[in-house]
C-alpha cells in the first residue's frame, strides 16, 4: 500500500484528496498546511509518494521543489498546480514527477495518482 504525504494550503483539499487517496488503497501517513509543517514532518513519514501544491513552496516553487528532491531522491513527487503555466512545465524538469490540475474531475485525478503511484520504487 503506498504511503502518500499530502500538503496542501486548503483543508477542504486535503479532506477530499485523503478521502480520495483511502479509496484509491493508499495510506495517507501525514498532511501538512504550510511549509514548515512539510520539511519538518515529511522526512521522518515514511512516505511513498509526496503529494504538493505548488502555491504551498515558496519562493516561486522551483527551488523548494529541487530542495524537495534532493530530500526525496527516490519517492514519487506529484506537484497540484491551480493552472498550467511555464513555471508548472518547469517543475517537472527539476524534480517533479508529476503533475495534477486541480481543475480536473476526481475520476481523472484518480487516474493520475494511480499512475503516479507506479512509479513507486519497491
């Protein structure tokens, strides 16, 4: 069962995605709302796979993120992003696995963790 950390600004995101990744048969092992709570709690989860909002890192997003994946060299990193722009196209060369619109359907997001969730070294 993979071990999904999930951060995300908005606690009505971070509900419907662990209701969502609990259906999915992923266990959510630690939610952060803020930076702080995210490199502070995520290294000693466990995780599988860190699932980010994008508006959550700061600095623009693409530093946090490499600093993320130097942190997470193995694990899966799917970045949410509220609307696809050259700095989304960006995060997927620096260390990014993935990306998900916020805007898509569940069952599309479904799909994506799921296809996410395979990339998971075992």
């Amino acid at each position: 069962m993979p071990r999904v950390y999930l951060a995300d600004t908005l606690t009505d995101e971070r509900t419907a995605l662990r209701l969502l990744l609990n259906d999915l048969d992923m266990s959510v092992v630690g939610e952060a709302a803020d930076w702080a709570t995210l490199f502070a709690e995520a290294p000693g989860s466990g995780l599988d796979m860190l699932v980010v909002d994008y508006d959550l890192l700061p600095g623009g997003g693409n530093g946090a993120l490499a600093g993320l994946r130097a942190i997470f060299p193995r694990e899966v990193i799917v970045v949410l992003i509220s609307r696809l722009d050259a700095r989304h196209q960006a995060a997927l060369s620096i260390g990014a696995d993935a990306f998900i619109s916020k805007g898509e359907t569940p069952d599309r997001i479904a799909t994506r963790l799921k296809a996410a969730a395979r990339k998971i070294e075992i």
